[in-house]
C-alpha cells in the first residue's frame, strides 16, 4: 500500500489526466447553442436544440462499448495501461471538432462527421472515469478510500469548471460574429496539447497494488467482460442504479442548464456560464471534503442524504433557478451543487467495493457506462423535450425527483463499509452485495 508521500503524488497525477479527459468531453455541452446553429440550422431553435443533445447523447451510447474495450484493457495488461489509451483517444477527436467544416460549407456531412468524433469521445469516456476510479482507490489505505475515491470526481470537476471557465471566456470577450465564425473553435483545438499533457502524466503512474497481486499470483481473469457478467450481473445492477441519479443530476445541473437558462429562459449565456463555473468550482473544493467526512460517518448514509435532498428540494430550487435574477440564480444551483456533492464525493468507493479486483475495471465500468449512456447523455436531451412537450419549464425536476427516488431504493441494500478493512479473502473473493450485513442508516 501506497505510504503517504507516495499516495499524494499518484491522486495528483491520477486527477490530472482525468482533468484534461473531461475539459474536451464537457465543450460540447457548453457551446450546444452555438453547434445547434452552425451544424443542425433549423427555423425553430428547440428543435436545433434537441438534434444537438441527439449527438450529445450519441456519444453516451459508446460508452459501454468504451467500459468493455478498456475494461479488458485494464483487467488484463493493467489499470496504467488503460489510462493511457482513453487520454489519447479523447484528445484526437476533440481537436478534429475544432477544425470541423459546418453545416453551411459541406452540407450534411457536417453533422454526420460530428456526431462520429462524438462517438470516440464517448468510447475514451467509458474507460476513463472509471479506470481512474479504480487505479486511486486500490492504491488507497482502507480507512481512507473514501477521501482517495473522491478525489475523481473532484477532478471530473475541476476539468468540467475548465471548459466552462473558457466559454464563459470567450463568449463574453468577443463579439457574437467572431464567436460563430472562429472563437468557438479555439477550446477544442487547445484539446490536443491538454491530451498530450494527460499522456505525459499517465506515463509515469505506478501500476495498481491489487492489480499486481492479481498478476503475481496468476489470477488475472483471461476474459473479465465475461466473467463479471456471469458472475457478478446483481453487482451490475447495483451500481447502474447508483449511477442513474449521478449521471441524470449531473448532466441536467451543470451541463444542460447553461443551455436551459440561454435558451429556454432567455438569461444572457454569458452570465449563466459565469454561475455555472461557479458553482462547479464549489462542487470541486466541497467533493473532497465530504470525501474525508465518508470515511468517518459512513459512505451509506451520505449517499441517502444527498439523495434524499434532492428528491426533496429540486422543484423548490427549479423555481428558484426560474428567476430572471442572477443572485437567484446562483444561489439555486450552489444549492443543487452542495446536494449531489454529498451524494457524489462517497460513491466511487462504493462502487469499487461492489467488485473483486480481478475483473473490477470491467464490472464497474460495465454498470457505470451503462446507467450513463442511458440516463446521463440522455438527460439534456429529455429535459429539453420535456420542457417542449409540456410546456412547463420546471418538468426537468420532476424527473430528477424520479431519479432520486431510485438511488434510495438501491442504497437500501448497499452494505456499509466506510470504516471495514478490507481483508485479502474478501478482496478476492466474488462480489456479492450482501456480504457484509447492511448497518441501520
């Protein structure tokens, strides 16, 4: 097990790589505005809009394809191995978006070659996030596994606040030409030197502990893929039900709503982009935190309350977010920010716990992707409808109320291990969800 010194220096460099994957994942979700008008024009806007979310969603859909490739990948050459490949994967195509013809110079082929690069980001985003997951909170003490574990998507985060700090940049410096004629190109072109800084750093990443274990006694799994689906499909479902109120929060609180406040409610983007990178630097410096309060007052019981918060609060907090005031506004979303953090910053090392290390990269990112390609990309894209389909500009919280909901239910047969050690048998052994008796919340 990592020391001290030693295990700072692999979060730093783990969280970095992982800083610059989700800086060229998140630009998409932050310039949909201006994409839906260059690539999918349309005499009504909503539905440029919902076309654009179509791609946006689209690059979901690979990501269990991603979470098998690199599930096998880190199962079997290792969890190092594996990061290195989603690094590169993602920041080819995030430059080749930057330099893209649009709709009114090649046609249909425009949208066509954009929703294909959307598609390999996707596929590096299946291994990404959980690699890093995996890599960090195996080189973790016990007792510290839930502050390691939070640490990912703290940095999720901070390369999310990234790329809304540069489109807030750059949609509030120049004029709205320049913005669609070149400056929405430049934060994706820079995805190529943020790549290759990402590559850099991975290159020098120790391999996982456990994984070497698992090597060294010759226990490596031939085909993880297969193994974890036969073996451990009730684990699967666990976390795929986790994962529907991280995903479908997420990606309708601090990706859509920049384009729900521009679009639909008529706020000035620039200004919805400013809280939005505000309230995404709160969610990073608080993540950690309450990563380290886990470890001490149990990963179980803060996923409830977060949860249960945001069943609870979000149709108040829409209505607030529903004011044409930026303080209102502001205070909204620092609220939903504070609510996922408490459910967020405990629930990467729950999941890691779900699966034994022999086939743990493929078993949590199999039932991590698959919640996200289902309910993360989709959510833009259904908030939007929703909205169109109803009329009512607060059905988005409706949903996620659904989606709280859900988590509670799966959370009740979560077992409780923030303050376990983890023993050699029970790493090793297969994965059960009832292995250790659920303690009273």
């Amino acid at each position: 097990m990592a020391d001290t010194k030693s295990l700072r220096a692999l979060v730093i460099a783990g969280m970095a790589g992982n800083v610059m994957e989700w800086y060229d994942f998140a630009l998409f979700g932050y310039f949909a505005p201006i994409i839906a008008k260059l690539f999918f024009p349309s005499d009504h806007h909503v539905v440029s809009l919902i076309n654009t979310f179509g791609v946006f969603a689209a690059g979901f859909l690979m990501r269990p394809i991603g979470a098998a490739l690199f599930g096998h990948l880190g199962d079997t050459r290792g969890r190092k191995h594996a990061l290195a490949w989603s690094v590169l994967l993602m920041a080819l195509p995030t430059f080749c978006m930057g330099v893209l013809p649009t709709y009114a110079h090649i046609g249909v082929a425009a949208p066509m070659l954009l929703t294909l690069l959307r598609l390999f980001q996707g596929l590096s985003v299946g291994g990404e996030y959980t690699g890093s997951i995996t890599f960090l909170v195996e080189s973790a003490p016990s007792h510290r596994r839930g502050s390691v574990g939070s640490w990912i998507p703290c940095s999720a985060c901070m390369g999310i606040l990234l790329g809304s700090g540069v489109a807030a940049l750059i949609t509030s410096d120049l004029s709205q030409d320049a913005l669609y004629a070149w400056g929405w190109r430049l934060p994706f072109m820079i995805g190529i030197v943020v790549g290759g800084v990402g590559l850099y750093l991975r290159s020098s990443l120790p391999e996982s502990p456990e994984f070497e274990r698992v090597r060294a006694a010759g226990s490596a799994a031939a085909s993880p893929v297969m193994d974890t689906l036969r073996t451990c499909r009730g684990e699967i479902v666990t976390a795929v039900g986790l994962n529907w109120l991280n995903g479908a929060s997420f990606y309708t609180l601090f990706v859509y709503l920049t384009t729900y406040l521009a679009g639909i409610l008529h706020f000035p983007l620039g200004s919805a982009l400013t809280i939005n990178t505000i309230s995404m630097a709160f969610l990073a410096v608080l993540t950690p935190l309450l990563g380290m309060a886990a470890d001490r007052f149990g990963r179980r019981r803060m996923m409830w309350g977060g949860a249960f918060g945001i069943a609870l609060l979000s149709y108040p907090l829409f209505r607030l977010l529903a004011h044409d005031t930026f303080a209102y506004i502001l205070v909204g979303q620092l609220s939903f920010a504070f609510l996922v953090a408490v459910y967020f910053a405990p629930l990467p090392a729950a999941l890691v716990d779900l699966f034994p290390p022999q086939y743990r990269f493929s078993g949590l990112s199999i039932g991590y992707n698959v919640a996200l390609a289902i309910f993360g990309g989709s959510a833009p894209l259904l908030a939007t409808f929703l909205i169109h389909e109803t009329g009512n500009t607060l059905a988005p919280s409706f949903y996620l109320v659904l989606c709280a909901a859900v988590a509670l239910l799966f959370l009740a047969r979560l077992p409780e291990r923030s303050l376990q050690t983890t023993t050699p048998e029970l790493a090793t052994a297969p994965a059960t969800t009832d292995r250790l008796p659920s303690v009273p919340l």
